[in-house]
C-alpha cells in the first residue's frame, strides 16, 4: 500500500470510528419504573428479570421484591414500555394496571403463584 493509500485507509478507519461512536451515544435512554404488585418470592425476581432482559434494547433491569416493582433502562428506538410490560405480562406477572396471562401463570411454580 502506498502513502497516499495508507493515509486513506486511516482517515476512513477514523471516520468509522466517530460514526459508530456518535451512534451508541446512550442519548435515546429512557428509565421506567414498572408497578409488578403480584410476585412474591425470589422466583418471581429471577423470572420477571430473564422476561425483561429478552427485550431487545433493554440496558438493564432492577427487580425489588419489598417494592414490588421492576426499574428498567432502554433504548427508546429500539423498544418502549408497552413492550415490556407485556414481556412481564407474558411471564405471568402483573405490569402496572395490564393483567398477567392466565396460562403463563398456571405455569409459574407454586411459590410464585399470588392466590
């Protein structure tokens, strides 16, 4: 490679670079804090947090048994919280005022099971 062809491959490396860098700025976070009133054991935290971070664009998830509620960081352009609630939803849990899935709960363990 020549010194005019090095020196182009650099400065498109460099260019490369500040894009990918500017992409995954974190700008576009967003932090929600979801009301999960039916779980119950530690079952429930280990099984809401797996059902949460299969969400595409979720940065991270904080589950609190004695607040019951789930505290959750995500790119907004990639999810939002009516996904997510569903994702725990579909899980057999309560998210905020939506109603957990009947079958996924029959599902859960018996610890985890609220009634």
């Amino acid at each position: 490679m020549n010194r005019h062809g090095a020196l182009m491959f650099r400065s498109v490396a460099m260019l490369v670079v500040l894009v990918v860098a500017g992409c995954g700025g974190g700008s576009d976070l967003q932090t929600e804090v979801i009301g999960a009133g039916t779980m119950v054991c530690g079952m429930c935290e280990d099984n809401i947090e797996k059902a949460v971070y299969a969400v595409e664009g979720v940065k991270s998830v904080d589950v609190d048994l004695k607040e019951k509620n789930v505290k959750v960081q995500f790119a907004a352009a990639q999810t939002n919280l009516q996904t997510i609630e569903r994702a725990i939803t579909d899980a057999g849990y309560d998210a905020n005022k939506k109603s957990r899935d009947p079958v996924a709960y029959e599902k859960l363990d018996a610890c985890c099971k609220a009634d």
